[in-house]
C-alpha cells in the first residue's frame, strides 16, 4: 500500500493489526516485482488512522476492466449475459485513493456507481 502521515513523503507499507508497517519509499509495484517485501524487524509502524492512504499505484501504464461481468449487472443495463467476458481499457487516471474524491461530470443524463478492485 501508498500512504502518507501529515505532509510528509508517500512510502510504502503493509498492514498489520490497523498499523501500516513501513518498507520505504520504493513504490508498491517494484516491490511486487521483486516478489514483495517483509518489514525489517523494528521498521516503523504508523496507526492507520493516523495515515493518509494514496492509490495503489500512483500511474499504471494499463488498466483493462471487465464488464457485464455478472447477471444482475447485464440486467440492470438491459443486456444479455455475455458467452466470454467484455474486457476494456481505462485510462490510468481512473485509479484513485481510499476515500478520495471521484469527479463526476455533468453532462451525462445518467450514470451508475461502479468501484473496481485492481490486483
């Protein structure tokens, strides 16, 4: 996870028993890479409600999504259960923070909430 304590740095950190144990400042994608990280022993930790929580990944090169992906989503939209699923690409500023705020634009004469994990 991203995270952040008042005005300081975004790190890295893991979650343990509502602390964020601190790996430093090597983005959480590198890490992940690296086949992931343990905490050194004594590193850091920071109660949860102390932190700020930032996007997993700050920018990802790609996001592809999957929709219509169960039957009462096809339902509310009117449309059939696909065969295979409907894969589409985002664009990466559709990731955001825990809590952050999310833009909704005025034009569209409707529109449905849909929040997505990304592993």
């Amino acid at each position: 996870m991203r995270y952040s304590v008042g005005d300081g740095e975004v790190r890295s950190g893991v979650l343990r028993d509502r602390e964020i144990v601190d790996l430093g400042t090597t983005p959480p994608v590198e890490l992940l890479a690296d086949g992931g990280a343990e905490p050194p022993p004594g590193a850091p930790a920071t109660p949860l409600a102390d932190a700020t929580l930032h996007a997993p990944i700050a920018r990802p090169g790609k996001f592809f999504a999957i929709g219509l992906n169960y039957a009462d989503h096809a339902a509310e939209a009117g449309l059939p259960t696909p065969e295979v699923p409907v894969v589409f690409a985002k664009l990466g500023s559709c990731v955001n923070a825990p809590f952050g705020d999310v833009e909704r634009r005025a034009s569209p004469t409707s529109s449905t909430t849909r929040a997505s994990w990304a592993w």
